[in-house]
C-alpha cells in the first residue's frame, strides 16, 4: 500500500465521483490514489513549488497515469480555476497556513462543497476558522505514523453552531466517537498543557488568571481518560 495511515485517512475522506485538487501534493502520492480508487474522480495534483510538481509528475508518469491527473504549479487554491474542483485536499501543512490558503481565494473557494485538511498544528484556529466561514465539520479521523498521531478533519458547506473550546482543540467528532487513539490523543494534548502551565508558572511575574485557566483545561483533558 502506497498510503501511510495519515494519507490513507485522508483519501478515506474523499467523496466519491468528485472534482477534487490535492494542494500542497509533493510526491503526488495522493492524488494518485484518489484516481485509482475511483476512475471517475477527476484529480488535480497542485503544489506551489517547482520540485513538488516534478516529483509527482515523475510519479503518475511511472503509473502510467500522466494523461489521467493534471499536475500544476500555483499558490493554494490560486492554481484552480472557479468551479474547477469540488473538493480539495491539503494535508500536512500548517492549520493558519491551510485556513490562509482557503481564505485567499473566496470565489474558487465558494464553488467547493467538502474540505479534507490534515493540519499539523493550530487545531483549534483552523477548526474556528471553518465554523466562522459557514463550514462545519462532518466527520475526524485520527491515524498514527512512526509513533506521532495526526489529526483529519471532513467539513461540508453549511452554518453550524461553534463548538466549545475543548472540543476546537480535540476536535468535535473525536470527542464524540473516541476512536481508539482518543487516549494518546488527549495524552499528548495533556503533554503540551503541562509544558505551558509550568513555563507561566517558572515567569519572574506569574500570571495568575492564565495559570488558573491552564489548571482547568489539564483538569478537563484528565477527565476524558
Ligand atoms: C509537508 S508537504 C505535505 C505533502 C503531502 N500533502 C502530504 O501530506 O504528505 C507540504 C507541501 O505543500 C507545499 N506547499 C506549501 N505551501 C503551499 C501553498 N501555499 N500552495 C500549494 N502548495 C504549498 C509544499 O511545497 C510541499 O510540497
């Protein structure tokens, strides 16, 4: 299998018979199996950087798949014209990096219907970002790979109420389907509290609102387990 876990995840997300772009492709690995799981997908491979493109253009030609997926150089969504793609991927890159490159391009953006994003960080802000942009979020996926456990989020079009900041943080559909990597989730989410409690507790003038705040949130998180 071509896919690692995270990616797997990824294009397990992907609706069936859509139009859909992987921004950010690299290696093109994805975008390629999107094709061959369902031929009637059309695939845009999209990346900003020149090696990228070459990369997975070296990896549909050895598929025999260059005439299949189109592979193209541009910024986000910059590289699709308006109504090109109904679904895009970007996995693997940044959550304020992702919610930039969804906000930068409204009206290619006011023609998709399903998002897929695999953030590596600034889960909460990404999260906020799609229910304050008449996004919510449909369906979470976790997937561990060499140990570290990544995040997947499926959004459709439509207003919804914001979740609570647990649940930005923890993602909304984790928290409510616990999948079986729930615990280590909420591990290393305890992880990086306790790592910022004792930086605001070790400051020469302890903030003692912020201190407070961070004792409840660890308090929450332990509560999950
Ligand atoms: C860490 S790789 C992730 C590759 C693949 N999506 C994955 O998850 O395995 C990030 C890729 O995003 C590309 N990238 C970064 N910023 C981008 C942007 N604004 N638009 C399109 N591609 C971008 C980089 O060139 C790089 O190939």
């Amino acid at each position: 299998m071509i896919l690692d876990d995270r990616l797997e995840a990824v294009a397990g997300f992907v609706p069936a018979d859509c139009k859909v772009a992987d921004i950010g492709t690299d290696h093109g690995y994805l975008a390629m199996e999107l094709y061959k799981r369902d031929k009637r997908r059309t695939v845009i491979a999209a990346d900003k950087n020149a090696g990228p493109c070459q990369a997975a253009s070296h990896t549909l030609a050895e598929a025999g798949l260059t005439e299949c997926i189109q592979v193209r150089q541009g910024d986000g969504l910059k590289a699709l014209a308006v109504g090109e793609a109904d679904t895009v991927c970007i996995a693997g890159m940044g959550g304020k990096l992702i919610s930039d490159i969804l906000s930068a391009e409204p009206e290619v953006l006011a023609g998709l219907s399903c998002l897929v994003l695999q953030p590596q960080n600034a889960y909460s802000l990404l999260r906020r970002w799609l229910y304050e942009h008449n996004w919510h979020i449909v369906d979470e996926a976790l997937a561990q790979v060499d140990g570290r456990v990544y995040q997947i989020i499926k959004a459709e079009r439509g207003q919804a109420e914001i979740p609570s900041e647990l649940a930005l943080k923890l993602g909304p559909v984790l928290l409510e389907k616990r999948p079986e990597l729930f615990a280590k989730h909420v591990e290393n989410n305890l992880i990086s509290c306790h790592k910022v409690l004792t930086g605001l507790q070790k400051s020469a003038e302890p903030d003692r609102g912020r201190i407070q705040q961070m004792e409840a949130e660890i308090a929450e998180l332990e509560g999950l387990l």
